[in-house]
C-alpha cells in the first residue's frame, strides 16, 4: 500500500495557482498554446477550464482541456494518481463517456511541479484531460427514467473495474481515506467542526450504529473498486427531444475520480442514492429508482441490502461533517463545500425521523416494481 495522504485523516490543503500561473503550465508541460483559461469549482484539489489556440500542427482533435492540479498530500501518491488514470482511459477504452489523458511533453500521464513560495517548496502532481460537454445533473429536474438510469450506470462501472488490472493497483486500498465509505468512525476527528446541537447527535448516533452494524459486516459485502463519488456535480448530461417533444437526458459524461478506492458494491449505490436525494423534490423516493437500476446489473445480497439505509445515512454524515470542517480551514470556498449541507441535514433528519423500516419499505417496493415493468 502507498504512503501519502491516506496514512492521514487530514483534509489536505488546496492549491492556489493564479490563471498567468496555471497557464503557463500548460504550455510548459504539455505543450498547448492556451487562449483561454478560467477556474472550475473543486473541493481540495484545482481545477481549470482550458481553450487553446489552433496550431499548424494541430488542425484537428480537442480545444478545451480541463488541467487538474492535485493538492500537496495526494500529489505524494503518484501511483494512486496513476491508477485513477489508467482507470479513466481504461473505462472510456470499454464505452463509457470519461474524458482522454493527455500526455505531457515527455509522453507521461502526469507531470510533477515544484512551486517556490519563498518559505518552502511545494510539490504538485498535474494532469490534462479533454473537457467533457454537458450539463450537471444538479442542473436540472431529474426524471425517474434518469435515476434507474444512473443506478445502472453506477454497477456497469463497477463491474467492468472487474476486469482492470495495473502492477499499482494495490494503491488504491486507501487505509485512513476519510472519504472511503469503511472510515465513518474516523468522522469523529472531526466532530468539533458541528458544534454541539441536534446535528451532531445524529452523527454520533450514526457513527455508533455503522461500528457495530457495518464494521462487523464487511466480510459479508462483496469486494469491488469504486468511484466512490458519483455526486450531482459529476454526473453530466444532454439532451435530447423525445417522440412527443420533452426533453430526454441520457449520461454524457463522468468526472472526477479522485475519490476512487478499493471498496464494496453496496457502497457505490449508497454513494449515488445519496447524492442523487440532494437536490430532489421527493428525496425519499429517490433510493428505489437508483436501487432499481444498480440492481439490473448487480442485485444486491440480503446483508447487503440489509445495510443500506445506514450507509446512505453514514455518507450523509461524511459529506456534512468533512464540509463544516472545510469551511473553518477555507471560508472562501464556503459556497461550493457546503452545496450538500443546503439540504442534506433536512434529508438525514428526515431517514432519521422516518425510520429505517419506513425508508427501506418505501425503497425495496419501488425497486420491486421494475420487475413488473410499473415503475412507482
């Protein structure tokens, strides 16, 4: 297993390349004249929309490139930063909408930068992607269509990481990895970020239950790598009008996989129900419609399914807690860490005041009703 920032429950620090900078680095590294640049949104990394400029040499392929430059602690793992790399290409080699790798000037995936700031020296790892069009689906209305869809996304994805194999790969058993659906207790480094108040007794009660509830039933769940992070934000859709004049969105793209560890299959459909309730009107109903879809592919084992509820609620708790800390390092990235927190303390009270058997009731009769072909 690597070193590096999984030895460490640590939020890392971010960087913060101006555009003159980021630039620059497109042009010294990976050779492009860029045109254009602006920043993305990101959380602990940063991420910039690139346009370059037409060359004699260049009359065809991509324009707009996304550069990726990993924070201080990930840009230690250069083999975890691989394997996600190897993975991306991989997954878009077997038809799935990932973005190309773009090679540096000395034909490697990732370049390593050092930045002098005058009172130290700091490493960076930086990557180029092809910028994916599409619009998020935290953009739009999501149809129920669209989450059958995603579930099924999500365990096509995981399924096909089956068949991936890198002499690396073990870098991706991220031990400490706060983010890693099995590290919920490590939450509790950080519970002091909450306050105290009602919200972080639902934490800790949370916390309590996936010790004794999850952590006893690893051995139960099957084994699989994960995205770990198919959120709102990174899902990217198109559209397109149906027979009778709506719109009909299908997946366009797949971002951000940065989050990628070694994991189980009941935990990338908890990640997606979680993520796609955030922004739905209905969140509750939301978990039968992705269950659906994931279980198409990958239907579920009754422990599996057993634990379900908590772990949706656990990731509720992982994005709150790691977002209210955040915001105490890095204020000024307040408005995009806490997108989740806008709803999902409503949505965790909610599972909480519903009750497992209530919530899963709903869920596994939704899920059911695929099987008739009358979705709910």
């Amino acid at each position: 297993m690597s070193s590096g920032v999984d030895q460490q429950s640590q939020v890392p620090a971010k960087p913060t390349f101006g555009e003159v900078q980021a630039s620059a680095l497109v042009e010294s590294v990976f050779g492009l004249k860029v045109s254009k640049i602006q920043p993305l949104p990101s959380y602990d990394d940063q991420n910039f929309h690139v346009y370059t400029s037409r060359t004699k040499d260049t009359t065809d392929g991509p324009t707009e490139y996304v550069l990726k430059i990993s924070n201080t602690e990930t840009s230690k793992n250069p083999d975890l930063i691989e394997v996600q790399s190897h993975i991306i290409m991989f997954l878009k080699a077997a038809g799935f909408p990932t973005a190309s790798v773009c090679r540096t000037k000395g034909d490697n995936i990732t370049s390593l930068v050092s930045v002098d700031s005058g009172s130290e020296v700091k490493s960076y790892l930086v990557r180029l992607l092809t910028y994916l069009p599409g619009r998020p689906v935290a953009e739009i209305p999501v149809s129920l269509q669209l989450l059958y869809d995603i579930g099924r996304l999500a365990a096509k994805l995981d399924k096909t990481l089956e068949k991936f194999h890198h002499p690396k790969l073990s870098s991706l058993q991220r031990k400490n990895f706060i983010w890693n659906l099995k590290n919920v207790p490590l939450l509790e480094e950080y519970l002091h970020a909450l306050g105290q108040n009602q919200t972080r007794e639902i934490v800790e009660q949370v916390i309590q239950l996936f010790k004794e509830e999850v952590m006893t039933k690893l051995s139960h769940f099957r084994e699989c790598i994960n995205h770990g992070d198919l959120n709102d934000h990174n899902i990217l859709i198109e559209s397109s009008k149906s027979a009778c004049g709506d719109a009909e969105y299908r997946v366009s793209g797949i971002l951000d996989f940065s989050d990628m560890s070694c994991g189980y299959y009941v935990f990338e459909v908890a990640i997606t129900i979680m993520y796609m309730m955030i922004e739905s009107k209905s969140p509750m109903q939301v978990g039968g419609h992705v269950l659906a879809g994931f279980e198409s592919i990958i239907p579920l084992t009754a422990a599996e399914r057993g634990a379900l509820f908590l772990l949706v609620c656990s990731r509720f708790c992982q994005s709150l807690v790691i977002a209210a800390h955040s915001c105490q390092l890095y204020p000024e990235n307040k408005d995009y860490l806490m997108i989740t927190a806008k709803t999902g303390w409503k949505h965790l009270q909610q599972m909480f005041d519903m009750g497992q058997k209530a919530v899963e009731e709903i869920w596994f009769e939704t899920a059911k009703s695929y099987e008739s072909g009358i979705s709910m």
